[in-house]
C-alpha cells in the first residue's frame, strides 16, 4: 500500500487523470468530427474543463504549491462551470 504514496505525494497521479480527460476530449472530438453525431467542440470543452481545472488546483495541493496558485485554479473552475452553465441554459 505504501508504494502508492509517492504517486499521489507529487500530484503525480492527477496527471495520469489529466491525461485520460485529453483522451477523452480527443475521442469526443474524433466522433464529432467522423460521425458528425456528438457533443460540438465548444461544448466538450465547455464541460470538460471545470474539471480539470478542479484536478490542476488538487495537484498543486498535493505539490504543496503556494495558495495563490490552487486559488487561482479554482477561480477559472468556477467561471469555466458558470460558462458552461450558461451555455446550456436554455
């Protein structure tokens, strides 16, 4: 068990996270673009982005990175979400 402890001390595994939320975004944008079926690129972004934005601020925690660098993280979380809101909001 304690050979996880150095993978989650750095934020190291929150760029393991990092990268699958890339993979997803690219096979998003593969079907959308292929298929034409799908979320359009604004709104994969729109949602996908609050959350790595959340992911950033935990890695920078976990990095024992100065407060101002997870504030920062999680003010562009809370206006990329609010974005999103009001993109969806219909």
């Amino acid at each position: 068990m304690n050979d996880w402890v150095p993978l989650f001390r750095g934020g190291r595994a929150i760029d393991l996270v990092l990268a699958f939320v890339v993979l997803e975004a690219l096979v998003l944008l593969a079907a959308w673009h292929y298929a034409g079926r799908g979320l359009r690129p604004r709104e994969i972004f729109s949602a996908l982005v609050p959350g790595a934005c959340l992911m950033l601020a935990l890695r920078a925690a976990l990095a024992q990175q100065p407060d101002l660098v997870i504030a920062g993280w999680l003010v562009v979380a809370l206006v990329s979400h609010l974005r999103d809101l009001a993109l969806r909001w219909k």
